[in-house]
C-alpha cells in the first residue's frame, strides 16, 4: 500500500545494481528530489519515478533476473510512474535489433542498435538539440559511451532529442530514453522533464 506524506516532494528510484547509478542521485539532488537506490523489485512501491541508468545492458538484464518478478514489476510500475533510461537503460527499455542476450522490458517502442558507433576508445562527447513542444529549444552537453543508436520508432514514441541528423532521444507516453549521457556534465533538463 502506497502512502506519500508530503504530496510535492517526489521519491525517485535509481535502479542502483551496476552502471553509473551515482551520478544519477547527484543530479536528482541537485534538483531537488529525494532519491533512492533500488536493489529489490518491492523497493519500488516507495518511489514516484524510475531511472534506469548506463552501465552494462547485459548485466543489468542478468542482474533483474536474479530476482523472479523485477522485470515484471518494473513493468507494471511504468504503468503508472515515468521512467528515464539512458544507454543501457534504454536499451533495455526498448526493442533490440538482432540480440539474443537481452530481452526487452517493452516499455518504449523504438527499435535500439547497441554499441552502434563502435567500442569505448570510439566514445565521445557532443552538443546536443532537444526540441520538443513541450519545452523551448535547447542545447545540451552529452557523453556517447559505447552507445546505442535508435533505427527507428513507432507511432507512439516522439523524438525529442537529435545529434546531427539523428535522433539520441524518444518519448514515449511518461517515459523518457536517450542513447547519450547528460549526467557526466551534470545537466540536469532531462530529468527535471520527465520527473517535473
Ligand atoms: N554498450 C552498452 C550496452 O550495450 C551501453 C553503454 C552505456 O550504457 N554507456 O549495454
């Protein structure tokens, strides 16, 4: 049973089993919600809001399945709460094309490439646009590590984020995913969106 004593102070969750979990508290405390770790599924009754963090889209998916039902429960979870999945969180999120290792959560429907610009040494950091009519046109900084590329989206899922000619974000419904990282620069706009 759910029960929040102060309305507008929002709980958010930071799936905290590998990857770069920390950054993501920082940046939430810097806007001024309380956050959590998440290590177990029945964590998740506490918080208002999931960031499902880089790291390793194979691990990630290996460490869930530790547990019986953290993938179903995330699930059900993005039923009601918004979810941020940047990298390997939105990899994880998101339909992949040709690979067997891991097996997405459906929660945004985009079809993800994974390590698509090529190994770490190929890494870098770029501007990026976000555009949207939600909010005004802006740009921000963003680490690509070892990232994935989106191929392509369904009608449900808007681009709201664009490197180049490509998109590096999507919105889909309350969930956010981008293949990119802002929290290494500390921006802080995509998270304030998708947990405003
Ligand atoms: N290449 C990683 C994977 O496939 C993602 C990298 C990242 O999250 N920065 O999971």
């Amino acid at each position: 049973m759910r029960s929040f004593l102060i309305e507008e102070i929002k709980l958010i969750g930071v799936l905290a089993l590998q990857g770069n979990f920390q950054s993501h508290l920082e940046i939430l405390n810097k806007i001024g919600k309380t956050s959590k770790e998440i290590k177990f599924s029945k964590e998740l009754d506490e918080v208002e809001g999931l960031i499902i963090p880089g790291g390793e889209s194979t691990t990630i998916f290996n460490l869930l399945n530790r547990e019986k039902n953290f993938v179903s429960e995330i699930k059900s979870f993005a039923d009601s709460f918004p979810i941020l999945g940047t990298c390997a969180g939105l990899i994880l999120m998101s339909q992949l094309k040709n690979d067997k290792i891991v097996k997405s959560l459906d929660i945004i429907d985009a079809l993800i490439e994974r390590n698509a610009y090529g190994r770490q040494i190929n890494s870098f950091s770029a501007s990026i646009q976000l555009k949207n009519n939600l909010f005004q046109e802006r740009l921000i900084r963003g680490s690509f590590i070892r990232a994935p590329k989106i191929i392509s989206y369904g009608e449900s899922t808007e681009p709201f984020a664009f490197f180049q000619n490509e998109v590096v974000g999507v919105k889909s419904g309350k969930h956010f995913g981008i293949t990119f990282h802002p929290e290494i620069f500390k921006e802080t706009f995509i998270h304030e969106i998708c947990f405003n």
